[in-house]
C-alpha cells in the first residue's frame, strides 16, 4: 500500500487517461514512477503486470478474486526502490504469456474502470 492518502486527493491524483509513452526498455522505477491508484503497466511480452494499490483502489483485490475464480494463486512481488528494501515500490503479477487467466484478469481490470497501458 501507498501511504495514507485522503480520497479527495486520490482522486485527482488519479491521471488514468494520460499518455505516459513509456516504452518496453524502460525500466521498473520510470514504470512505477507512472503508475497511480486505477492505473496498471502490463508488459505482455514478458508477461508481467505492474499496479500500485491504495486504500480507495486495491488492484489486488481484484487480482485475487479473480484468480480465486480460476481456482489459481496470483504470483504477486512487492518491488523497492532501494537496495535495502524499505521503500516500497509498484507490486508485479507474473502471467504466463495471454493465457485464460490474463484475458479474465484483463476484463475484470477494464470492468473496474482500471486503465491499463500495454507494451509488447
């Protein structure tokens, strides 16, 4: 979780609709540094999912219902951004590839109004 953030400010800080133009090579701090509450980093290539959660949004929340609908465990990391792993970072979701899990996770996310911004 980000730290406590009230709902006012949540939601202008939402910024779901912004371009970001982040690009494949970029690496896990520019994507964190562009997520937000609502909005989540799917690099299909690789098969990994970034988001943030925040007490007004869970992402995963949503995660889990849906793979506890599949009948699955989501492989969840919590990232840092130092080496010494007290700053938290965006959480990732590994996903093999655009399996049937991904395409119901992927809709679930789109059905929460949840923006997600998709890289090969």
């Amino acid at each position: 979780m980000i730290g406590p953030v009230s709902s006012r400010c949540a939601r202008s800080a939402v910024a779901r609709s912004r371009d970001t133009g982040l690009l494949a090579t970029d690496d896990e701090r520019k994507v964190f540094y562009n997520l937000c509450p609502g909005r989540v980093h799917f690099r299909s290539g690789r098969g990994l999912l970034y988001f943030v959660d925040s007490p007004y949004e869970s992402i995963s929340e949503i995660i889990e219902a849906v793979f506890r609908g599949l009948n699955r465990q989501p492989k969840i990391t919590q990232l840092y951004m130092d080496e010494h792993r007290y700053l938290k970072a965006a959480k990732v979701l590994t996903l093999r590839g655009m399996t049937r899990e991904t395409n119901a996770l992927l809709v679930a996310l789109r059905l929460k109004g949840v923006h997600i911004d998709r890289v090969e």
